[in-house]
C-alpha cells in the first residue's frame, strides 16, 4: 500500500518524511514543510482532493502522449527503413523530415492542455498493454503508408518525386490523428477534446497542407491530390480508432483470464 501523512508540527517531521506522500497543511511548522512532499498553501484538506484529481489528470495525458510517440517512431522508422531496402526509395527528404518534426511537436505540446478523463482508482504504468497498443497503432500506420505508395506508383503511375510529396502530407495528417485516437480507451469522440489541442492540430495541418500544395521545398501536388490525402489518411483515422477499440477490448479480457 502507499501511505499518506498529514501533519503541522515538529513531531509530524518523521512520520511525514517516512510516508509514501507527506503533506504538510496550511500553516505547518518549518520542520513539518521540509519533512514533507507536498505543502498545502490552503488551509482545509479538500485541496487534496483537487491535487489528486489533477495529478491523474497529468497521467493520463502524459498516458496518451506515450502511446501517440511509440506508435509515430514505429510508423515513420519501419516505413522509412522498408522503403529503402525493399524498394530502393527515399519516402521523404530532409526537409520533410525537418517540416514534419516542427509541425509535429507544435501541435503535440497542446497535449498538456486536453481534456481527459481520470480514472476513480490509483493509476499506474501497465507497460505491457501501452507497448502493445503503440505496436499495433504503428503496424497499422506502416501498412497504410504502404498503401498509399503503392496506388500512387502501381495504380496511378505518379513520379516519385511527387510521391514523396503524398507521402509528407499523408505523415502529417495521419501523425496529428493519432493523437485524437490515443487520447481514450473509447471511441475518439466519447471525450471532447480542449479547444486548443484542436486549434493547434488545424493550424498545423493548414501549413502543412499549404506546403505540399504549392511546393514549397518539394514537388507540388495541387489541390485535388491534397483532397485525395486527406480522405485517405481520414478513413486509416477511423481504422486505426476501431482497431485501438478491439486492441483494448482483447488486452481487458487477457487481464480477467489471467487474474481468474
């Protein structure tokens, strides 16, 4: 069990230094406040409850941010590497490397500021069932990159050049979708997410999508390509939130087999 003490005075000290999580209220002596984990500015012990609130909170968002880097790594790095082994083929250049990276993480740090939904037990760090989820999220963006290069090569017969340009945006709009599907256990919708992890994405989507449109620094797709895209990399959102769903439903029942 973890143990938490609260305490005001000196003969607190040591019992708040040997806790788990030593709290010292509003008020508390010198000692107590140097003894203990947290100091309560506040007076009351309500404030506890609120600090736990958020602290799970934090967990949770820190939870999702997890799952969405593991899985991206996995999808970027085993496509990337594929692609020039099997088929001899650069998927983006270091410059799409560098656009992605800056959209990306301008976009990712709004994540600190989404809405979640904490759980009402005591959280912890279930490395096996995050990795498990992040692997198969990943496999799932490796096969639709492939996807997307193989109609644009075999079935529509577009340059590759151009095809590198599909593929950024395709890695960009997919990338920030993964964070709306790693945000919950649930379908992405069951829980609103804040306005300003949802402006950030948009922003980052216009220019991104603005950039491959017009070439900037690569091969021009136009307007209809972009289209073409986007409806892609929306049905694969959609795929990879139904897949999360089962993923999760599978690892719940594995728990309850192996606890029974």
């Amino acid at each position: 069990h973890n143990v938490g003490m609260t305490g005001d005075g000196v003969n607190d000290a040591p019992a708040l230094k040997k806790a788990d999580c030593g709290i010292a209220v509003s008020g508390a002596t010198d000692a107590a406040r140097a003894a203990a984990s947290i100091v309560l500015m506040t007076p009351g012990l309500s404030v506890i409850i609120d600090a736990i609130k958020e602290s799970r909170r934090i967990f949770q968002r820190m939870k999702s941010y997890t799952i969405y880097r593991i899985s991206e790594t996995i999808r970027i790095l085993f496509f990337m590497t594929l692609s020039i082994l099997v088929f001899n083929f650069y998927p983006v250049t270091a410059i799409m490397i560098v656009l992605l990276a800056i959209l990306n993480d301008g976009a990712v740090i709004s994540i600190a500021y989404d809405n979640v939904k904490y759980d009402n037990t005591p959280e912890k760090w279930k490395m096996k069932r995050i990795l498990t989820l992040s692997t198969v999220l990943g496999i799932a963006g490796v096969i639709a990159s492939f996807g997307l290069f193989f109609l644009a090569e075999k079935v529509y017969h577009i340059d590759r050049e151009t095809i590198q340009s599909l593929i950024y945006l395709k890695l960009s709009v997919a990338g920030q979708l993964t964070i709306f599907v790693t945000r919950t256990e649930k379908s992405f919708w069951s829980i609103k997410p804040s306005k300003i992890l949802v402006i950030a994405v948009i922003a980052a989507q216009i220019i991104a999508t603005l950039v491959a449109v017009y070439g900037v620094m690569m091969a021009p797709i136009g307007w209809k390509m972009a289209g073409y895209v986007w409806a892609y990399a929306l049905l694969w959102f959609f795929i990879s939130d139904i897949i999360k769903q089962i993923t999760y439903k599978y690892l719940d029942r594995r728990t309850k087999i192996i606890t029974t």
